[in-house]
C-alpha cells in the first residue's frame, strides 16, 4: 500500500539532509520530486497543484529549529498538508435518529460493494455491539442477493430475504419493517451496481434514498482506479447526496491516487478502507495514519488496535501462566501463535505498520507467508506427542512429516533448530520476569537462522 509513492517521497527527503535552511532553491527541487512521486501516484493534477502551493508557501524561508534538520522539517510541513489534504480527522458513520439506521451502500459493479457490506456489518457487531441486518435490492443479478445472505450467516448478522419479482423500491420498504420488527440497530442496503454512471441507475438510486431515508449514503470505488476513482464519487454525488466514501483494495494499490484525490476532489469524507478479501479486512480511515505510514513512519495505533480485537486474550493468558510455572513451550502453543499472525494478515501485514518499515515488498511478504504456511503444514504433520515432545522426533520420523507436509527433511530439521532456540528462551522469560526476561534474552535480536 502506497509503497511507490513512500519510495520517492523518502528520496525527495533525502536531498535535503544536510542543509542549516529552507531556501527558495532547495525547497523547489524538494517541490519538483513531490509533484513527480504525486503525479506517479496518479493523484489528480489540480490536488496536486494546490497541494504543491500550500507546502511551498509554508516552507519557504522557514529556518530550521534547533531539534529539526531542513529534512525533518519539510516532513513535518508535508506530513500536515497531507493529513489536511485527505480531511484531516477520522468522520465516523452517523447512526443517529430513530432505529434502526439506514446506511444506503451505493457503487460500481465490481468494486467489492457486496463484500464490504459483510465487513461493515461485521465492524459494526464487533466494534460498536450493534444489532445488524443485511438486504439487497439487486433484483438483477439473484447471485448478488444470495452472496450476502451468506455473508450475513457468516457475520452473525440479521437478513432480510427479498423476493426477486419486487422492485428494488418495494424490497427497501419490506426491509425497513422487517428491521423494525427484529429490533435491529441499522440496517445496510445493498443497491444494484452497473458498469457505469448511467441515467437508470441514478434514477432508482434517487428512489431507493428516499424510501430508505439513510443517515449514511456510502459510496463504494475500487482504489486500484487513482483519480478516476475520484471522478467516479464525484459524478454520483451531483444525483445523490453522498456522506462519504469507502475505498476498496488497498492492499493491491502501491500507488495511492484514490485516497489522496478523493477528500478534496468530491468533498465527502472517506470513512473506511478494504485491505483483503477476509470479512475482517475492513479498517477506519484515519488521514494521520495514513499518511504516517505513507512517509514511513508505521501506524503502530493501529497495529495496537488490531491486536485488541484480534487476540484471544484468555488464551495468551493462558500461555503466559504456562510459561511462568515453567510447563514449556511446545510446538502446539508455537501453532497457536502462527495460527494468531495469520489472523491478523500475517507477519508482513503488521511489519507494514512498524516505524521505518513500510516498504516492505509484495515479494518479500509473500516469502513470509510461504515461510509460515510451511511451518504449519510440517507442525500439522505431526503427531499430538510430537508436538508436545519433539525431542522424540528423529530419523524415521521427520521423513514421515516431510513427507505428509509436502517439504523436505532439511526444513523440518530447520523448525526443530529453530524451535529449540525459541523454547529456551521462553524458558528464560518464565525465569527472568515474564516478556522483560524473554527480550533480555534475545538480546533484541530473532533467533540465530530464524527466516521469519
């Protein structure tokens, strides 16, 4: 996510390292790689324009203060355009009034609307404990329909089963009573997609706000099309009064266009942003923390938060008690941490929101995950007494568990050399004062010939 435009950003940084001022030549040229690494990103040119005019006009002149070099400096000055640029603070979904809410989800076919519906429904039970049910007023494509009738089994989430021979209109009102009826919290509606902008589409959109009355319109647009996606939003909100956008796979756009175009090209705030295909995949936007990932200094609140919802914390604690009573780690528990990595988008998903790493490569993190995937396929090899004894495992063995897990010898002695290193010091932890005594002996460091 935005890895082109953090790369050229950090270059334009660099050569102004050095420098005792923000002078009128050196900001220029500073200004010149900006606008490149911003056009590359395919942001918009006018953004771009009024962008570069607020940075220059901040940083000219500007000495620099004692704790800052002329690169920090101009950073900080980007830093702060930037988050002004994508609105500045988070906006958060207007739930108010009488229940339940409506959140009317409109968008075009193909950008992921149906699946974000699931997620936002998913967000909303998690995060906020509310009660949620699910319709869908495309009558044209039945397969939509029962989509996220499963997606709504899968989250827990209320449905409403319309019959495909009513109108799209009909199905928003049944939907409504049904809602009320079950005492829902909100209820999101999933409108019919098309290809394109059309007068059809506008015209039953029109119909179904003001049937539905939403205190959330939401436009959904694939991230992956830059300004276009912009332009998209923009056009809808001229028919319809959009409350904000939700951008979808960000995980696949290293460029970046979309999030830093749409906030000052359409006015509407962008509320939510999809980062995989997993129902969990779904994240607040945060302008602060995008951009502090964009320049390359990690996103560790959200790192944090996502930890929170993600752990299982009886079953950390539950971990910690055995180590500290001194029971040992064994190859089941070390599962169970792999099985919580990848239940967080693996170890290259979260190595992304960590200071100075944001670059990590599409290449490299799928190495990571091939590397995990490996492990657990050998550790799901074993036997319930290999896991918990792997001392036990020799010669006959590990060819049985190469054999069963697709790899080789050599890997699964690999994981056992790895693995005892890792057991002694979590020994070590349970001896030296929980995770104060495990870091004392690292040393700071992953275990020697650990891969990932």
């Amino acid at each position: 996510m935005f890895t082109g435009l953090s790369e050229r950003l950090a270059e334009s940084f660099k050569k102004l390292q050095g420098r005792g001022l923000l002078s009128e030549e050196n900001i220029q040229q500073a200004l010149r790689d900006v606008r490149v690494a911003l056009l590359e990103a395919d942001v918009a040119l006018p953004v771009v324009r009024q962008f570069l005019e607020q940075v220059k006009e901040r940083a000219l002149g500007r000495e620099v203060v004692k704790s800052l070099t002329p690169d920090q400096a101009f950073i900080k000055i980007v830093n702060d355009e930037l988050v002004a640029l994508m609105g500045g603070q988070s906006e958060g979904l207007n739930l108010t009034g009488d229940s339940p809410s409506v959140v009317l989800v409109a968008g075009l076919q193909g950008a992921g609307k149906t699946t974000t519906v699931g997620k936002l429904a998913r967000w909303l039970m998690q995060t906020q404990g509310l009660r949620v049910m699910l319709s869908s007023g495309d009558i044209y494509r039945p397969a939509a329909i029962e989509q996220l009738r499963l997606l709504a089994e899968q989250v827990g989430a209320g449905f409403y089963q319309a019959d495909t021979g009513s109108s799209p209109v009909a199905i928003a009102q049944a939907a409504v009573e049904a809602a009320q009826r079950n005492q829902a919290d909100v209820l999101l509606f999933d409108s019919a997609g098309r290809l394109h902008v059309d007068d059809a589409m506008m015209g039953e959109i029109k119909q179904l706000h003001a049937v539905l009355k939403p205190t959330e319109t939401l436009f959904v647009v694939d991230s992956m099309t830059g300004q276009d996606a912009a332009n998209t939003a923009k056009a809808f909100d001229v028919a319809l009064p959009l409350s904000g956008v939700v951008l979808t796979k960000m995980d696949g756009d290293a460029r970046g266009g979309a999030a830093l175009s749409v906030r000052q090209i359409t006015g509407k705030p962008i509320k939510f942003f999809g980062t995989g295909e997993k129902l969990d995949a779904l994240e607040v936007f945060h302008p602060d923390r995008i951009v502090s990932r964009i320049l390359g200094m990690g996103d560790v609140v959200s790192l944090v938060e996502k930890v929170e919802r993600t752990v299982d914390h009886e079953q950390a604690e539950k971990l910690a008690r055995k180590v500290k009573r001194g029971k040992g780690f064994d190859l089941d528990d070390f599962r169970q941490q792999i099985g919580m990595l990848n239940s967080m988008g693996g170890l290259g998903s979260m190595m992304k929101m960590l200071p100075g790493m944001p670059n990590v490569g599409a290449e490299a993190s799928a190495a990571g995950a091939r590397e995990m995937r490996r492990i657990e396929a050998i550790i799901n090899s074993m036997t319930a007494a290999e896991r918990h004894k792997p001392e036990i495992i020799k010669g006959s063995r590990k060819r049985r568990i190469a054999s069963g897990s697709g790899t080789q010898v050599q890997d699964v002695n690999r994981l056992l050399k790895q693995f005892i290193q890792m057991q002694k010091m979590m020994k070590k932890a349970g001896k030296r004062g929980g995770m104060a005594g495990l870091m004392r002996g690292m040393g700071g460091k992953l275990p020697p010939g650990a891969r990932f």
